[in-house]
C-alpha cells in the first residue's frame, strides 16, 4: 500500500548516474578542465613545472574537498556569480 501511484506493468528503472554530476576525478568536469589545461599551461608551455604541477595537484585537492562537502558548490557558486545584486550598497 506504500506505492499506491504506481499502475502495474508502468514501472520505469531509474539508474542513479541519471542524477547525479558528471565528475572527473571528484570534482565537476568543467572545472577539472580548465584546471588541467592551466597546469599544462604552465608546465609545458612556460617550462615552469615546478609551479604548475603543484598548482594543478592543489586547486584539484581544494576542489575535490569542496565537491566533497557539497556535489553542487560549483553549479551554487556559479548561479551567484551571475546573479546580479538587488540592492545597489
């Protein structure tokens, strides 16, 4: 009597992926691009890889512990950024 909606034979499978965030390695798949583009950026192209993969490997930790925290700190951050303010203070 608990799923009294559903009509037999009209049951729909739902995967949970369908749901959830596209990630690439915990953090969301925009942000682990350009963070990987940015570390290449300055490790190939700047020769600089004492800076860029140590860059890269942090910005990807610091992201990885916020999605952690909140899947959806990104897609939240990013509806604020452009949301433009009501009151001019």
């Amino acid at each position: 009597m608990a799923d009294r909606h559903a009509i037999d034979g009209f049951e729909v499978p739902f995967h949970n992926s369908l749901a959830e965030p596209i990630q690439f390695g915990g953090v969301p798949r925009v942000f682990a691009i350009v963070n990987g583009v940015f570390a290449a950026v300055l490790t190939l192209s700047l020769g600089v890889w004492w800076l860029g993969l140590p860059v890269g490997i942090g910005l990807h930790l610091v992201a990885y512990a916020l999605t952690k925290r909140d899947p959806y700190f990104f897609a939240v951050l990013n509806r604020h950024l452009r949301q433009k303010p009501y009151l001019d203070a």
